[in-house]
C-alpha cells in the first residue's frame, strides 16, 4: 500500500470512527430523554384531578428538573401521609 493511499485510508477510518461515536451519542441521549418523558407522565397522572404540578425543567445538558407538587387535602386522609 502506498502512502498516499494509507493517509485516505486512515482518514476515512477516522471520519467513520467520529460518526459512529455522534450516532452512539444521539442514541444514548434520545433514550435518555424517553425515559425521562415517560418518569414525566407517571409523575403527573398520581396527582389527582385537584392536584397541580408545576415543573422547571431546564436542559441543554444543565440537568435541572424541578417538580413541586400541591394538591387539596381529601377530607378524611391522615395530613401526615
């Protein structure tokens, strides 16, 4: 193999390489962001009907979810649970 061939040889296995690993990447992140969508949705249908969730989701490799959740008092269920 000559040289000339070598360094587009090598260069190619290198653009592949870096593709690969944007491909792996994105993958792993949309996973991510089903799982954390679905953790969403299970959050908000235990609250009830009366209940109010409030989220401050902010991303863009920030990671910060806040959720704060109110709801009314049912007459009859112990304050303490």
């Amino acid at each position: 193999m000559d040289p000339t061939t070598a360094v587009i040889v090598s260069s190619v296995i290198a653009k592949v390489c870096t593709l690969l690993a944007l491909w792996i990447h994105l993958c792993w992140r949309a996973r991510r962001e089903q799982q954390r969508q679905r953790y969403l949705l299970q959050v908000t249908e235990t609250v009830i009907s009366d209940g109010q969730v409030e989220l401050d989701d902010l991303d863009g490799d920030g990671h910060r979810l806040h959720v704060n959740i109110t709801r009314t008092p049912v007459p009859g269920e112990d304050e303490a649970a």
